[in-house]
C-alpha cells in the first residue's frame, strides 16, 4: 500500500524506505506531556554535566567519535534505508562530516570556550580587569530536517554538548531512526541519558518543543516553518537560530574550465537528489561558454546511474516522497511553459519506484520562472546565459534568498573579488556544497536563508550566553566618574577627554593639566 499522511495514524510517524516504499517502523509522537518531562529531566541532570567540566567533555566527545568510527557502515546503512540516498553519500556528507565536527571539537572547544581576558583601551578602565566567560543557555531544543538526518543534528548536538548544554533533539518525521541511532551513540559514549533526548514527532511536535521551557532553539528547515517558529519563540524571546532555505546560484565565468564546472554543477545540483540547501539551485553560464557547458552538463547527466541507494553503483536515489516531487515537476512544467528547454530528465521513472524522477537540465530560463526564483529542493539544473560581470551579480543578488553562491573561474583573485559582492553567507570559488564539511567554517545564511551560524567557532558561539566579568583593581578607591558632579568635575572631565582625543600635542597637554586634580574633586 502506498504511504500517505492520511492514513498515518494520529500521533504515530512513520519511517518510511523512499526507494521501495517499505514502512520500516512506526513510532508514537511524544505529547506535550513527554516533551515537559524531557525538558525538566534534561535541566535536573544540565548542572551536573555542566560541572563536569570542558576535559571530562571532550573526552566523551572523542569516544562517540570512536563508536561512530566503528559502527560508519551501520550508520551510513540506516541513513540510506530512510532517506533513499546513495550509501556513498551518506558515508561522505553525513558520517564523516561528523567525525570531522568531533575532530573540530575535540581539538578547539577547551581554547575556545575557555574564559577570556578582555583587556581595557578605555584609561579610565585602566585599573580594572576583564573577562569574558562563556556559560551554557541550559536546554537547547534543536529541530531537525530530514534532508541531512544526521549530519545536521549531530554537528548541532556536539557543539551544544560540549558547551555544557543537554539537547532535546526533534527530528523530522521521516527520519526519526537515524535520530535514535545518534542517541544510541551519544549515549553508548558516556553522555547521560537526560543530556540527550530524542523527542520523536511531527511538526505539531516540533511546536509544541518551542512551547516548552526550553532557553534557545537550533532550527534547520524552510523558510516557511522557520518565520513560523520565529512568531512563536517571539512572545518570551526566546533565542533563535534559523538555518532555512536557500536558492543557491553558480556564476560560471567566461574563463571557466567548462569540464570542471559541468561537472561540479551537476554534483552540485542533483547529489542527494538535488535535496541539499546548498544545492545549486540556478546556474548563469557566460555565452561564450553557454552552450558548450550545457552539452558538458547533458552528458554527464545521461551517465548518472539512478537506483536503490544501498546498491554501490548507485549515484543517485528516489525523492523523499510525492509531495517533494510533484513541487519539483510544478517548477519545471512552469519553466518549460513560459520557454525554458528540457534538454534531458524531468519524468518520473516508475519502473524504479514511486519517488525516482531522472535528474533534469533546463535551458533558457529566466526570473520570471518559478525555477529561478522559488527552492526547488529536488534534481533539475536550470541553466541562464549572462553577458558581464555586473548582470551575472545582479542577477545571483536577485532573490530573497542568501543561503550561499559558487563562482567558477581560472582566476582566483577575479572570483574572491567578485564573491565580495554576492549576498550569501557563503561564496565558494571553483567547489560547492563542500563548505558544510568543513569544520572550521561558520554555516548560515542571510536575508530569508536564515539568522546566525552553525559550525565552527561561531557555531560553538551560538550554544554559550557571554558573560562579562568585571573586578576593580582598587576597590578601595571611589570611582572619579561616581556622583560629586558640579563646575570643576565638568572641566576635569572636559581637559581628560582632550588628553585623549584632542587631534594636537598642544590641547593634549592641555588636557592632561586640566584634568589634574580630578579626584579631589569628588565629594560622595
Ligand atoms: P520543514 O520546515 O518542513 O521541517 C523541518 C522540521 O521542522 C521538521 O522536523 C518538522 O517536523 C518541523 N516542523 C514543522 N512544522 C513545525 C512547527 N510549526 N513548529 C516547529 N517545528 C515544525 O523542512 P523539511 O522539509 O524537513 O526540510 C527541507 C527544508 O530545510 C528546505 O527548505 C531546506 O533548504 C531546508 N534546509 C536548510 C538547511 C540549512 O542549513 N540552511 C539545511 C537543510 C535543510
């Protein structure tokens, strides 16, 4: 029988195998009831985990990193039974991006959360220290897609881990094992069962977590569910950060290497089944390459061998589900009726089971297409000519989206400098998609693709609250700029600001001796 949500029980989920259609197991929904008891045993059991300290930590840390090492194949297998994704993929875009997030961790999480000298400019704050320390929210609630099960939460769920914080992971309703199988190795590893939670469910679910007294939300989804999550988190401003859509553009230049690019946009556009926020969502190719590059793009497209994800020689797999592909099918239906040129792909392929569609590559296009202006999220290469530098960054800057941007050229510097101009969280020269393994780079997105990062130093950022500690070095002393205003305290104050900043030698002397004598002139 056919999986739809109609007859998906009330307050049950299922795991679905998109590649065969196969129910692999049915799960409840957590109520508003679970989600309280999770939260308050995650708080009860956060001091503890807190005091554990940064060491013991990253110790647990490295075990996970271990067990996930070992059990890579198992890992990868259940990615591919729920998403439908070529094993390949889910060992390189989701297993070892996550030993690699550990490996960030485990070598930069006791220097970067350490407690930091903040020194004074200010003479007047001369004889005080400062310091800035970096404290756990407490419960972090991280809602997840289904598009990267696990690379997206387990990147998420370490650094906030590692913070001090306990998580309460909400995964999508399509991926709920892979979520299960991150608990059983978090936990496997020595992180307390309050410290990491699954709490399985829908979107209802994932409401109802927003709801709850959580003290900051990781969000990573569509742009529509993330405003919608921003309006509910508002009333008891509760921090936020929104990892949403994108429609991520490739600028290919005239001086481009078209075997290189061709085959980066077709990587780019159609790995994980063109279900990747990274995705290249919209290509421009110069028009002296135009043509030749679309050629490079059909051929290599036409040897992508579509099929089960679990067979080796699988480059590409089904859809997530129908309601994914027939978006897909509407944008290109659209395309092709206002002009574009199908030139290969974008039909269904029922032989091979409900969700497979074969990859597809437009031509012509423009942003007057839904294609070009709506995400996508699925397998179809739409491909725009450009003439100049400023109509190609004109036309990449001409969406609501900001997600990220690749450009391809033979010269790096023209390509650095013309990234500087692209509105994105992310411009990659000559590569693309590959910047969410890396580590070290803050992930996020700008304008409708969302707001702050994960990944990195400013993804760690974004699990600690800064504080700010501040000790007077002579507390003996009252403070020259406490009360005991008048007259003479004004000239004090107006000769010290001159000592400072006065543009010549001369009033900077001047300052200094009119300033002399401030302390006397405090009376309280
Ligand atoms: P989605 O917004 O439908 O769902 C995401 C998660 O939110 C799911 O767990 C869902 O159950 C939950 N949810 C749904 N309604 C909710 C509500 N009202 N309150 C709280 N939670 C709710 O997105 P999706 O279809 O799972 O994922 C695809 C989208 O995610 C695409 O737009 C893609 O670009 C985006 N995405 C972004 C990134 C990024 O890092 N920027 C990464 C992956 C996916």
């Amino acid at each position: 029988m056919a999986i739809t949500a109609t007859n998906i029980a009330p307050n049950m989920v299922r795991s679905v195998n998109p590649a065969t259609g196969d129910l692999i197991r049915e799960l409840q929904c957590a109520s508003d009831r679970d989600i309280y008891a999770a939260v308050s045993n995650a708080r009860s059991a956060q001091a503890k985990w807190a005091s554990l300290g940064l060491r013991d930590r990253i110790a647990i840390l490295h075990e996970f990193q271990n067990l996930l090492h070992k059990r890579k194949s198992a890992v990868a297998e259940a990615i591919t039974r729920e998403t439908g994704k070529p094993f390949a993929e889910a060992l390189t875009t989701e297993v070892l991006v996550v030993l690699d997030s550990a490996r960030f961790l485990i070598e930069n999480a006791f220097r970067l959360l350490s407690d930091e000298p903040v020194p004074h400019g200010n003479i007047a704050a001369k004889l005080k220290r400062g310091r800035l320390l970096r404290e756990p929210y407490g419960v972090i609630g991280i809602i997840a897609p289904w598009n990267y099960p696990f690379s997206i939460p387990a990147t998420e769920s370490l650094a906030a881990l590692v913070a001090g914080n306990a998580v309460l992971l909400k995964p999508s309703e399509f991926t709920s094992l892979v979520a299960l199988e991150l608990q059983s190795l978090l936990h496997a590893a020595g992180v307390p069962a309050g410290i990491f939670q699954v709490v399985v469910g829908d979107g209802a679910t994932g409401a109802a977590l927003v709801h709850s007294q959580i003290d900051k939300l990781i969000f990573t989804g569509s742009v529509q569910t993330g405003k919608r999550i921003a309006a509910a988190a508002a009333p008891r401003l509760l921090p936020v950060v929104l990892e949403l859509g994108g429609k991520d553009p490739m600028l290919v230049l005239d001086d481009a290497d078209v075997d290189v690019a061709s085959s980066g946009a077709v990587w780019g556009a159609f790995m994980n089944a063109g279900q990747t926020c990274l995705s290249v969502e919209r290509c421009y190719a110069h028009r002296n390459l135009y043509e030749k590059f679309l050629q490079a793009c059909v051929a290599k497209t036409r040897t992508l061998r579509v099929g089960n994800g679990m067979d080796p020689a699988t480059d590409f797999g089904p859809m997530i589900h129908e309601r994914q592909l027939r978006l897909v099918e509407s944008h290109v239906e659209d395309a092709v009726s206002r002009g574009a040129r199908l030139l290969i792909g974008g039909r269904r392929l029922p032989e091979l089971g409900q969700n497979f569609y074969q990859p597809a590559v437009l031509a012509d296009v423009n942003h007057e297409m839904r294609i070009m202006r709506e995400e996508t999220f699925g397998p179809v290469l739409p491909v725009m000519p450009f003439d100049t530098d400023e109509e190609v960054i004109a036309l990449a800057n001409d969406s609501e989206y900001g997600l990220a941007a690749s450009i391809w050229t033979r010269n790096k510097e023209h390509g650095e400098k013309m990234a500087r101009r692209i509105h994105a969280g992310t411009v990659m020269v000559n590569d693309v998609v590959s910047c969410f393994g890396i580590s070290e780079a803050p992930h996020g997105g700008v304008k409708s693709s969302g707001l702050g990062r994960t990944h990195g130093r400013f993804g760690l950022e974004e699990m600690v609250k800064l504080k700010y500690v501040d000790s007077d070095l002579m507390p003996a002393m009252k403070k020259v700029w406490w009360y005991g205003y008048g007259a003479s305290f004004a000239l004090h104050m107006q000769g010290f600001i001159d000592f400072q900043f006065a543009s010549n030698w001369r009033e900077q002397l001047r300052g200094v001796l009119a300033s002399a004598g401030v302390l006397r002139s405090k009376r309280l």
